[in-house]
C-alpha cells in the first residue's frame, strides 16, 4: 500500500530533509527548501509507467547484441545537424536551454516545420494552439500537416497523445511546466521536473522515440531543476547570444552521440532564425577607410574557424581611475595583457582609459586573439591604422612572447579563403605546411616582431 509522507526538498540541489531548515546542508544555499508530498512504497513503484516490462531481460555478452539499422534523422537544418553530429538519433533526449527571449521555441518550432515527412507531435505547456499557430506563419513559408500542436502540462495526457499520434519526433515546451499525479508539488519544482523527464525518457527510449525538450535557466545562467536532468538527457544544447544583436550561437555542453566542440551560428530575422554557413563574412564590418583600434583575428570556435573584428579605444583617463571596459572578452585576461604591453614593450597604458569590443556581440574565449587585442589597442593608443589586408592569430605570454595556437592551418585557410593578403602567426608552426597557402605568413616569436611589421 502507497503511504505519503511530508519532505522538505531543496530546490537547488535536490537533497531532501525530513525539516525545514534555513541553509541547505548540501549545497550550503539559504531558504531552498520547500515542502512536498512524497509517496512510497510498492505500490508507487509499480504505478510508474514503463516499470513492468512486456518480457524479462537478460544479461547478454556485449558481442552478441543484434545492432538495428537507426539511421540519424535529417533535420533539415545544417547547423543543427552539425552540433548533434550528423542528425537526430533515434530515442535521444535533446534539451535546449537559453535566456528568455532568445530564440529557443522559434528554433524549435523552425526545425519541426521543417522536418521532410516526418511526423512531429509539438506540446506546448506555455502557449495556445493558436498563439503556435501565429508564430508557425510567420517563420515558416507553407503550412504542414506533420506537426500536430497540442497544449498540455499534464505527463498522463501527454503519454495517451504520444499513444494515439504515434509520433516520430517529440517536441515538449518546456519541461518546467510539466507536472505527473504521482507528485504533490508545484511545476517547476525539483520532484517535478525528475519524475516528468524519466517518465518521458522511458517511453522515448522504449519506441525509439527521438524528444526536444525545451528549459528554462536560472539567473546564475545554468539549467532550472536538479542538476540530474542534464545526467538523464542524452544532449544538451546551449542557446546564446545577446537579445540585441541579430547573432544566436547554439553551443553542445553534452553530446553522447557527437563532439562537443560544435557550434551552430544563426541570424535572428523577423521571419525566424537564418542559417549562417559563413559567420565570417558577417563578423567582418566593411569599411569604407582604415580606422585606428581595428585588428582582424583568426579566431576557433570548437572545430570551426572565423575571422572577427575586435575593436579598441585608448583615451587620456578623464577621472582618477582609469577605466577598463570589455564586451565579449574577459576583463581580467585584458588587464594581464595590458600589463604585458607596459612591462615587455613600454607602452605607457596606466592612465588610460581602455575599452574593448568583439564586434558582432559575440563571447570568445579563444587564446588565440590576444594577439589581435593588443594591436587593437595599440593602434587606438597610436591612432594609426593597421592595414585591413592583414590578419592574425596568436596567443600572449606574460614575457611577450607570441605562443602557438591549435588548428593552425585551419584559420590560415579561411583567412586565405577571404582574401586576406597577409597573417602574422606564431614562429613555432611544427608539423604545419605552410607552402600550400596561397597567402603571405609573417612569423612573429615576440610582440615587437609583430609590431615591427604592423607598424613599421
């Protein structure tokens, strides 16, 4: 017989009290715990659904497992396809996370739109029907009988929805909204979220059922609910970007079936989310003549290079501290360079104010442009050009040495591939061809050598 008892649980973390207390002994995080209802025994075990199997299982050696032919599922959109690794895999569990306004349900709705012949079962515990509807216009040029909207929360309606659809691809928006009978607790709540997600893998794993599951962050930025639900799902998708530039990266922080060094890159339009094939080109401002604190850099993100444009202005410090001022960059990697171009080249930078910008609204943590954020810099603090014909690529020391970068011939391929003329790279290029490049190479083993040709 099913007993109910009363527990306190924390939302942070999930650990559970048999009190309530003020600080979490887990996490050590203040007024998380919340009280719930929570039912054992055996007849809450056998209530859940998919715990009694059709037919027993059994070990077998791992050399006799029969492989059924899964191939990945197209999803009609390349980027998407290429942080999953090639498509959707049968029965994996995706989860999408994002700040709020960012793109997520337009991605998502985008692609199930999209999906050629493939029946797509989309529930929405946040909108109507027709609110999906208004939004499916608008990003998408034709309709499609494929993808059936439904709103629901409840987990039971959703499992008899999945049983009379039979749907290929599973769509859940959000999953903070769901809430299963077998819980007495709010939505959103950490007992919510873990019983309604392994009810879903369980079904999705039992039909091979492909599930996009959509959810909310916190304000520190992570993932809302316990920190199992990224341990259940089998990808998660990071979707970024400022709300006030047109750029959305799509990052893999986890992917059981692919590389998490994969980034998809998106342009937010007013019919939806562009595909961009060729972020470069779109990093790059045109200018019409060379401006002073502009410098190119050949920049890695995961497996994939671009080249971007980080600007910088140096000016006399108009208070007593000066100022120091990023966006996309980290502030305190700035100041360590700063520190190199006073030490090591005797640029007088103390009482300046320094501002720094990576144009486009974008975040890099790539080693590789502080070569170019000291030009940039310096060029500002100069007021002269560098030529916009050059790029470069190289990571900054604390003795201003200029030390080598991964993937070297990738970024000396995209540059040559824009039309770049000349690249300053690290002297130390062990292993890499450099004959091959239809492009100029300087190499450059301190900052002066570096300077010497920029400048000179």
């Amino acid at each position: 017989m099913a007993k109910t008892k009363s527990v306190f649980v924390c939302q942070n973390c999930g650990s559970e009290s048999p009190k309530w207390v003020g600080k979490c002994y887990s996490c050590n995080e203040w007024n998380t715990l919340v009280e719930e209802t929570k039912i054992t025994g055996k007849a809450a075990k056998n209530s859940r659904p998919g715990s009694v199997l059709s037919e027993r299982t059994k070990p077998i050696p791992v050399s006799q497992v029969s492989v059924e032919d899964l191939p990945r599922l197209d999803t009609g959109n390349n980027e998407l396809n290429r942080v999953l690794g090639g498509g959707l895999v049968p029965g994996a569990m995706v989860l999408i996370g994002g700040e709020p306004g960012i793109g997520k349900s337009t991605l998502v709705l985008q692609t199930a739109l999209n999906l050629p012949n493939v029946k797509v079962l989309y529930v929405s515990g946040e909108e109507s029907p027709q609110q999906i509807k208004l939004r499916a216009d608008r990003v998408a040029k034709t309709a499609d009988d494929n993808c059936h909207v439904v709103s629901e929360v409840s987990v039971e309606h959703i499992l008899n929805h999945i049983e009379n659809t039979n749907p290929d691809v599973l769509v859940i928006d959000s999953v903070q909204t769901l809430e299963t009978e077998r819980i007495e607790s709010a939505p959103g709540s950490v007992s919510q979220i873990r019983e309604c997600t392994a009810t879903i893998l369980r079904v999705c794993k039992e039909k091979n059922l492909p599930v996009f599951l959509i959810g909310h962050i916190t304000k520190e930025g992570s993932l809302a609910g316990p920190k199992v639900l990224e341990h259940m799902v089998d990808v998660v998708l990071q979707f970024e970007g400022d709300r006030h530039h047109m750029y959305r990266i799509l990052r893999s922080i986890k992917n059981r079936f692919g590389s998490t060094n994969e980034i998809g890159i998106y342009e937010m339009l007013g019919s939806g989310l562009r595909e961009v094939s060729n972020p470069s080109e779109l990093l790059l401002a045109t200018q019409q003549k060379q401006m002073s604190g502009v410098a190119i850099s050949a920049a890695l993100e995961g497996l994939r290079p671009f080249l971007i444009e980080v600007q910088a202005l140096a000016s006399t410090a108009a208070y007593g501290n000066p100022q120091r001022s990023v966006t996309g960059f980290d502030l305190r990697r700035l100041n360590m360079l700063l520190a190199v171009l006073e030490k090591r080249a005797g640029f007088k930078l103390a009482a300046k104010d320094v501002f720094l910008n990576i144009a486009g609204g974008l975040k890099v943590n790539d080693p590789a442009i502080d070569l170019a954020v000291i030009t940039a810099v310096l060029s500002s603090n100069m007021d002269m050009a560098v030529s916009p014909d050059v790029c470069m690529c190289g990571e900054v020391g604390l003795s201003g040495e200029i030390r080598p970068v991964t993937r070297l011939e990738q970024r000396i391929s995209e540059a040559a591939k824009l039309g770049f003329k000349s690249i300053i790279i690290p002297a130390y290029t062990k292993g890499v061809e450099l004959g091959k490049f239809d492009i100029q190479i300087v190499k450059a083993n301190k900052i002066e050598e570096a300077f010497k040709f920029l400048f000179a």
